[in-house]
C-alpha cells in the first residue's frame, strides 16, 4: 500500500511524461544506409561542380524527405514522401519569388495565408499534414534564406535531392529480404517485402488477440488488431499505375489479407464473449503468418473445436484462408474511396478551421517578428531569417505531440544541436568535413526518429552544417535565440482563445467514427448476405476509432488548460468501441444461427443509450469567443 502510493506520488504529469518518452523497435537499417546515402553524397557532387548553393537544396529536400521515410511498403513511400515533396516545390518556388518582389507586409501577409490553407489540409490525415509541413518549411526558407540560383533552378534541385531519396527508397532491397523461399515470387519479389511483412503481422495480431481471450489484455490485443490492419490496408492500397494488381505475388498477398478479415472478426467475437479458448486455436494464424512472412504455401493448419458460433466462423476462416492461399486470388482491399466533397468537409469544418487559424497565427507571427529583426539589423552577419518560422511550423504541429512536450523537446534539442555543430565547426575542415556530417546526420534522422528532441539535435546540426556549406557563418547563438522565441510564440499562440468550440478536431474524429460506428450497426442488423461490405464498414468504423483514440490521447497529454476541451472523449470512444465489438459479434452469431440472442440486443440498447448521454455531455461544453 505504502509503495503503490509513493509510486502515485512520484508519477510525472502526462504533459512531462510524454516529453520524456522514446519509441522502441529495432534500429531501422535500411532508411539508415538509405540516410547516408542521401543528402551528403548530393551536396558533394555539387560542391565539385562548384554549385554549392543548389546541394544545399537537394540536400534540405533529402532531409526532409528523410524524415517522412517511414516503415512501410514501397507503394506507400511513393505518397508518404512524393506527395509533400511536391508540395514542398511549390512552397519553395512561392517563397523565393515573393521574397525577391514582396515588401515585409504583404510577404507576411501571403505567409499567413499559406500556413492557414496548409493547417486546414493537415487536418485530413499524415500524408496531407507532412505535405502542409513542407509547403510551409520551404516557402519560409525560400523567403528567409534566398540562394543565388534562379528560383527554378532551386527548385528543381529541391525535386532532384527528395526524388533520389524516393529512388533508394524503390530500388534498394531491405536487408534479409532476399532470403528465404522465392519460388513463388518473381525475381525481383523483393519489392513486396514491406507489404508481406504488413499482412503477417495481422495474422500475427489475430493469434495474439485468441491468446488473450478472457483476460484483460484482450482489448489491447484487439486494439493492436485493428493498427495491424490499417497498416497493412494502406500497405497494400498505395498509388498503382493499373486499377488491380499487376502480378501474380502482390494478387497472392491482397488474397493473403482479405482471407485475414474473417480471422480478425471471429476472434473480435471471441474477444466479446470473454470466454477462454482452447489453446491451439492461435496456432492456426501462427502458421498463416509465417507461411505469409517466408513466402511458402500454408500446409495443414489446425482446426479448434466448434462448440460456439464464434469458433466455428473461426474455424470457417481457417478454410477460407488455406484456401485462398492456394489460388492468390485477391482485389478487394474493402477500402471505402473518400469522395472530394469529403475531404473539403474536413478542411472547411471544425477542426480543420481550429488547425488553420493556429498554424496561420503563428506562421505569420514568427515570420513578421522575423523580419522585424532582420530589417531592424538585430541578427549582424546573418542575413537569413527563415529559422524563426520554420521553428513555428514544427512546433505548432498537434501530430507531432502535445503542445508543451513539443516545445520542450524543440528547446532542449536545438540548445543541444546548436552546441555540438558549434563544436564540430571549429575543428572540422570545410567544406569536406562539413559534406561528412550531412551525411552523418543524414543516415542518424531514422534513429533519432524516436524522439522528438534527438530529432531536433540531428536536424539542427544538419541543416546548420548546410547553410555553411551555402556561404553562412557560424549562427549556433542567434539560432538558439530564434528557437527560443518561436517556443514562446507557438505557447502563446497555442493558449490563446478562438472563435468557436476549443476541440474541434476531436469532435471531429469523435463524430466521424460515430456515424462509421451506426453505418456498420445498420447494416449487421439488415441481415445483408454482402459480406465485402460488411467488411468494407467494419474497417472503416475500427479505423476511424483508432484515429480518434490516437487524437483523444494527444489531447489529454496537454496542459491541464487544453486537456479539459477534450474531456469526455475517451469515454464516448471506449463506448463506441464496445459497440462496433458488440456489432462484430453480432454478425458473427447471424452468420451462425440467423438470430440474435436476447443479450445481444440488450447490449446493443445499453451501449447505444450511454453512447447518447455521453455524447450529450461533451456537446455542452463551453463555447469560447
């Protein structure tokens, strides 16, 4: 008792913890060889040619394209780091001119304008939040840190570093991927490994969740179910130059993941019924996943018992997918096409005007305070007046944590950043040792990943080591100066009232995932023989929930200020969860016996009334003016 309340005492407020916790996982070593290879090579070929100045901006996009390499499929890296390349083009392209024709006021004016289109956008989804990031982060250097090059020069520059990242990216095969058995695959099967390792992992996923059945770690394993498959949906519906899958290995692995489906909602059932399971039935999707991981065909799998609806769809699934790695014949992805008018509600609604209005506050504060300084001759030698808004545009960035954990970790890593760049510029020779420790930081960015402030140090001393290269002089001081005020602007900014209802982003996931909830509840409860939809809705409803979990979460991690606009939350989540499980159940059992047990249908009545008087709390709060 005594130690249970020291440890209570003890615990650190969730806005300090969040910025004290690391990611763990295994050293990503291909985006390492893929870092080193990236920037640092580039900014060498052209400080031979004697172009310095344009490897600085190759260099700057491999960064940045660096940073959005993310594990995955190589599909899927054509959109995670293309799409904000492009974006960050035409920021760059838009920065250098209006800095070159625009006086301070309607410079700042036009920068405030593009930080609330892209703070608006971001709030569709990652991608669209890296590509507001880029557009912001390049025209605020295209403006604050003009290069002697023509503005389209630059910009092609800037293509050329982050499509040779790309490149890597597509072409370099990861490490251990060549081997095992191929005889299935075609010669380059390599190019799949990302999205055989996304589908096993979901198989993976389903035997942990039949594992925990009846225990309390269900919930976290069918949460970790539901991540399994959204990566590995997206693994699999990345940008395609034909409608369907072109090759016998990538139809194989879309048969391989839609024959998961059935796995995953028959274990949810199970999960729902808390009642134990014989212990081999998790064996079954063991050797589905590893039949999916070493590219061999699945062999005989054990069949549970079939004493119960639950383990009999189980069982079903079981067949269905031995089956279905036998023939490799797979399209639908069940993936519901988010129409355009879809994506302008989300930009022009609730959360995507909140976004907008606090990244284009910000983005055009620190960019007039920027220029105050620099017209006003507070930075000496330094001409380049870029740092202070790009600060801003990372810092103000909700994706990236809670607001004060981002600002600790900017500060903290900047100082740090800024002390070692210092130092290795006193000892290093220029500009070749300078070339080595882009490409140092290059290959260091997917490590320090992990956290944001060991992101900060690499990013610091890499871009600091750029500007040198480009002609700058030795700006640790003045950069730890701006850092520190864009963390004061960005908290301020952060605090301040807005028009309308604080929180309305997650009101906005919250509602999103509700009517996904109801849309896959109507149609269990139409009794509809279609199960690709059936499928297509239950995605979509778990999806949308772990959006909104992962947005509730950030929030409370606030300060208590800002955590108190998202209070409630969590609870209309866990009870809308209990309903697309209760959902998924349901279905299973019509599957079975074409009824529905009476408990069945008092659970649905009890969730769907807590889901209203929840909602009904969190909807009466407070409107601020």
């Amino acid at each position: 008792m005594l130690r249970t309340a020291r440890r209570t005492a003890l615990s650190l407020p969730p806005w300090l913890a969040h910025a004290l916790r690391a990611q763990r996982g295994p050293v990503p070593w291909s985006a390492v060889i893929r870092g080193a290879l990236a920037g640092g090579p580039l900014l060498l070929v052209a400080v031979l040619a004697d172009r310095a100045s344009l490897g600085v901006a190759a260099a700057i996009a491999a960064m940045l394209a660096g940073i959005n390499d993310r594990p995955g499929s190589r599909r899927t890296s054509v959109r995670r780091i293309g799409v904000p390349a492009l974006a960050g083009a035409v920021g760059l392209l838009v920065g250098t001119y209006a800095g070159q024709h625009l006086a301070a006021v309607p410079l700042t004016l036009l920068l405030t304008g593009l930080g609330l289109v892209a703070g608006g956008v971001s709030a569709v989804g990652a991608v669209a939040s890296g590509t507001g990031t880029q557009l912001l982060v390049t025209s605020a250097v295209g403006a604050g840190m003009p290069l002697p090059d023509p503005g389209w020069q630059s910009v092609l520059a800037f293509l050329t570093g982050a499509g040779w990242l790309l490149a890597l990216r597509l072409v370099l095969p990861t490490p251990g991927s060549l081997t095992g058995d191929h005889r299935l695959d075609s010669r380059f099967g390599f190019r799949f490994d990302g999205e055989r390792a996304a589908v096993a992992a979901v198989y993976d996923a389903v035997a942990a969740l039949l594992d925990a059945v009846g225990t309390e770690h269900a919930v976290a394993r069918r949460a970790a179910l539901t991540a399994a498959l959204d990566h590995a949906q997206d693994a699999l519906a990345g940008p395609r130059l034909r409608r369907h899958a072109s090759s016998a290995a990538e139809r194989r692995l879309h048969a391989q993941y839609a024959a998961a489906l059935p796995l995953g909602e028959a274990a949810t059932a199970l999960a729902w019924a808390e009642r134990p399971v014989p212990a081999r039935a998790g064996e079954g999707p063991r050797r589905l996943a590893a039949a999916v991981r070493g590219n061999f065909p699945a062999g005989p799998l054990p069949a549970p018992s079939r004493t119960d609806p639950a383990l009999r769809a189980l069982d079903d699934a079981l067949l269905h997918a031995a089956e279905a790695f036998d023939r490799g014949r797979g399209r639908d992805l069940h993936t519901r096409r988010r129409p355009a008018a879809f994506l302008a509600r989300t930009v022009l609604g609730a959360g995507g005007r909140e976004y907008g209005m606090r990244v284009g506050l910000c983005f055009g504060t620190s960019a007039a305070v920027a220029q105050v300084l620099h017209h006003g001759h507070w930075y000496g030698a330094h001409q380049h007046w870029y740092w202070l808004p790009a600060t801003a545009v990372f810092l103000v960035k909700p994706d990236l944590g809670p607001l004060v954990s981002r600002v600790l970790c900017r500060a903290a890593g900047t100082v740090l950043g800024a002390l070692l760049f210092a130092g290795f510029a006193a000892v290093l020779p220029r500009p070749e040792g300078l070339v080595v420790l882009v490409g140092v930081c290059g290959a260091l960015v997917p490590v320090a990943a992990r956290h944001f402030a060991a992101q900060t140090t690499v990013v610091t001393v890499l871009v600091l080591a750029l500007v040198m290269v480009g002609g700058e002089p030795q700006a640790s001081v003045s950069r730890i100066g701006e850092t520190l005020l864009a963390c004061a602007i960005v908290l301020v900014v952060g605090h301040l009232p807005m028009p309308g209802q604080r929180g309305g982003g997650i009101r906005a996931r919250i509602g999103a995932a509700d009517t996904a909830a109801h849309a896959y509840l109507a149609h269990v409860l139409s009794e509809s023989d279609d199960r690709a939809i059936r499928w297509t809705l239950r995605r979509e409803a778990y999806r949308t929930l772990a959006e909104a979990r992962a947005a509730i979460a950030l929030a409370a991690a606030e300060l208590p200020s800002l955590a108190r606009h998202s209070e409630g939350a969590d609870e209309v989540a866990a009870v809308l969860e209990r309903l697309v499980d209760t959902t998924t159940a349901c279905a299973v059992h019509l599957d079975d016996t074409g009824r529905l047990t009476p408990r069945h249908t008092e659970r649905l009545a009890e969730l769907r009334s807590e889901l209203g008087e929840r909602r009904a709390r969190v909807d009466r709060r407070p409107t601020l003016a």
